[in-house]
C-alpha cells in the first residue's frame, strides 16, 4: 500500500473555487464559454479516479535495446522484435506508482463530499416524499419540497459553491416541469415550461447515442417523448438498434 505522511493537499479545492467563480461569471453574461469550465470541472473528477496506467511502452531500435534493458532491468515486462527497416522492438516495463496517473484519494474525497451535500437535502424533514429522482449531484423534486427547504434550510438554496439551485435548462419566470417518467438510473425524460409559455424537455438514456435516440423519437413516436418512455416502460420495452440516426460505431 501507500503511506501519505506529507499531510493534506488541498490544491484541488483551491483550483475548483477559482473555475467555478470563472464559470459563474461567464454564465451571468450568457457566454457559452462556460461549458467548456464545466467539462473541465467534471473532468477533473473523472480524471482522479481513472485506472491507474501501470505500464510503458517503449520502442528502440536494436542497437539501442541493451542500454534499455540495462536502465530499465528491474521493471522490464516483456519485450518482442517487431522488425522492419531498424528493427524495432517493443519493450513495456512498470511504471512507478507515483506516475500511475490515478489519484484515487482525491476521486474519494470528492464524491463523499458530494453525497454529503446531497444528503443535507434528503435528510431534511418533510423533504423526502417530494424527491422524485437523484443522481450524484442533483435531485428532482415536487415545488412544494423545495418550500420546505426555503423554510426549514435555507442556507442550503443559492448559486455559490456547494449550494443547491434550479438548473433546468430553461430561461425565463419559473420553469417548472410538468410532464415527466424517471424509468431507472440516468434514463428519464421531462417536459419543462416556464410562465411565458416556451416549452424545452431534457431526455436521458444512458447508453443510447443521442442521433439513435433522436431518430427513433421523430420517426417512431412522432416527437413524442411521453408516447416514448410508456413503451420503454412497458412489458414489451423497447429495442433500440444504436447504429440508426447514422452514427458512427467502431469496433477494435
């Protein structure tokens, strides 16, 4: 195992605060900008916790193989001839874990953060029966928990790092979703409308390209979303072929 006796590294928290408060002041002058500090931001998380890349390839020509194996003697692999015009090799040799790339105590120390603060939603009395769906860092809930929220915690609701707010995609007076299914993890769909009567609808199923899914939607069910998710519901279900809609699938 690793021993970390250098104390605690709060680099990253140092670094979110000033990409957030970036990202907010992009948002506040409708600058699409923001969008790219908010896949930084996820990026950062996705990227602490990828796994770990343990190995390194190398490929020397053979006059230059034995200084290689001489340097690299004690984490050599495996090493195989390739060949061609300099007669190459392929050599792999272990990596030392501080070069790993994998910062699992941060990836760690930010998702319990994040249940933390989701938990100080769920865990507000009352609240719990009006929550309709959660992920990681959001939740879908009935106005009337938020109320209770307004009432009860308020320091909870606003804009700042950590605190909770309205984000359904829709600008305008009080968006609010009035059509919705939540059919299983990260698949669901819901209608949004605001009091000026614009109309958006945010549609999740994981695992389903976004041109399949738009495909089937307009030429099966007509556009319509509702019509969509009761057949994904249903019995029968619904199967979907990812290569529609013209997407592009490799196989390696």
């Amino acid at each position: 195992g690793l021993r970390f006796d250098g104390g605690f590294n709060c680099k990253i928290t140092e670094v979110i605060k000033d990409l957030f408060e970036r990202r907010k002041r992009l948002k506040e002058e409708g600058n699409p900008a923001q969008a790219l500090i908010k896949l930084i931001m996820n990026s950062a998380y996705g990227k602490s916790i990828q796994r770990p890349i343990t190995t390194k390839t190398l490929y020397p020509a053979e006059e230059d193989l034995p200084g290689v194996l001489a340097r690299r003697s004690g984490s050599v692999r495996d090493f195989v001839e390739i060949g061609g015009k300099r007669n190459l090799w392929k050599l792999r040799y272990d990596k030392s874990v501080v070069d790993h790339m994998s910062y699992p105590q941060v990836g760690s120390s930010v998702l319990s953060n994040s249940k933390r603060l989701m938990n100080n939603v769920m865990a507000t009395p009352e609240v719990d029966r009006y929550i309709k769906y959660t992920d990681t860092d959001s939740a879908w809930m009935d106005v009337r928990g938020l109320s209770v929220i307004e009432d009860k915690v308020p320091e909870l609701l606003g804009t700042g790092l950590g605190q909770m707010h309205s984000d359904l995609g829709l600008s305008g007076t009080d968006p609010k979703a009035y059509s919705w299914a939540f059919v299983a993890p990260k698949t669901y769909f819901a209608v949004i409308k605001n009091d000026e009567g614009e109309v958006t609808s945010t549609v999740r199923l994981k695992g389903i390209p976004s041109k399949c899914r738009d495909a089937v939607l307009k030429e099966d069910f007509g556009g319509n979303v509702e019509r969509m998710f009761a057949q994904i519901a249903s019995d029968e279900g619904l199967v979907f072929d990812l290569l529609r809609g013209g997407a592009p699938r490799f196989v390696f």
